[in-house]
C-alpha cells in the first residue's frame, strides 16, 4: 500500500513538473541585456509583441505538455476521488468519513481515507453488521506516540476488508477490500 501512495505521489509531482515546464509566462531577457536601469540612451531596448493570454509553446515543451496530459488521464483513471460504487464496494457500508482516493489493484481495491480512530472503530462496528465477522482481529496501539489501530475480517462469501490507521500518516487510513480466492 505503501508503494502504491508513493507511486501516486511520485506521478503527481512528476505531471506537476512536466506541465509547469511546460508554459512559462516570463518573457526571455535579451541576450547581452541585463538590467534596463542599465541601458544608455543610445541603446535600444527590443520590443515584445503582446500575445493573446495562452503563451505559445515550443516543440520541445508541447511534447511535453502532451506527455503530460496523457499522464494526467491515466491517473485519473486508475484514482478516483469519490467512492467509487462497484463490486468491491458494495460488500460494505459507505462509511461516514471522508475519503480522498481509490486505488484499484488487481482483485482488490483500496481506499484512503481520512479517520480518527474513534471514526474508523465506530466504521468496525457497521462491517460487523454488515457481515464482516469471520476471522476477524483487531490490533489497537499506542507506543511513543504513535497510534496504529487495524482490522481485518471477511464476510460469509469470502472477500475480506482491512483497515489501516497510524498518526504517522497524518491522520490518513486505508480501507482494502479484496475479492474471495
């Protein structure tokens, strides 16, 4: 899981990159020209042609803004920001906290989630309800200030849901629900 929010985080930065690369709205100094306090009266200083609003790019840097866009869809693709209604979903209950994005993985699908502790045992409490009982387990710590707090269960048809919660995060958990074998 941990991969999976880094690589998420290292495409957002990287189409971050690429896109601001991408269009500049400073105009180039005049090559030999360095201050315009400078300029003697003999000098003349080059005019700029106004353009519309959107700056023209270059091949090099429409390439990349290309690139960049194409990332952008794939992302967006595989992220959702909502909840997302779908097979894995509908296993369990909305919960009432927020959450911020979906990662689909192969059989198994897991959102992030922003949680307290007491949000995410009182979630427990509605997978319970909803049939998450089978081989459950709960881990609930606090060492050095760092809390962790996880559960783990399946429900009479086999797919298992987990959740993951440390304050080292940020208050971020993770919700994981995995199709039967």
């Amino acid at each position: 899981m941990k991969k999976t929010i880094c690589l998420f985080c290292v495409l957002a930065i990287a189409v971050g990159l690429l896109v601001a690369c991408g269009r500049t709205n400073a105009s180039p100094t005049p090559s030999g020209l360095t201050d315009p306090a400078e300029t003697t009266a003999n000098e003349a200083i080059p005019e700029t042609t106004a353009s519309s609003d959107a700056p023209s790019l270059t091949p090099g840097q429409a390439e990349l803004s290309s690139v960049a866009e194409g990332i952008s869809r794939q992302v967006g693709s595989m992220f959702s920001a909502t909840w997302p209604e779908n097979e894995f979903t509908q296993q369990v209950p909305k919960p009432e906290f927020e959450t911020t994005f979906s990662v689909p993985k192969g059989a198994e699908l897991t959102i992030v989630c922003v949680a307290t502790v007491d949000q995410l045992k009182d979630y427990v409490k509605e997978l319970r309800k909803a049939g998450f009982k089978k081989n459950d387990s709960t881990t609930d710590e606090a060492a050095l200030g760092v809390v962790v707090y996880k559960y783990a269960a399946s429900n009479k048809v086999g797919y298992i849901v987990e959740l993951n919660y440390s304050n080292t995060l940020g208050g971020m958990s993770t919700l994981t629900i995995k199709k039967p074998a």
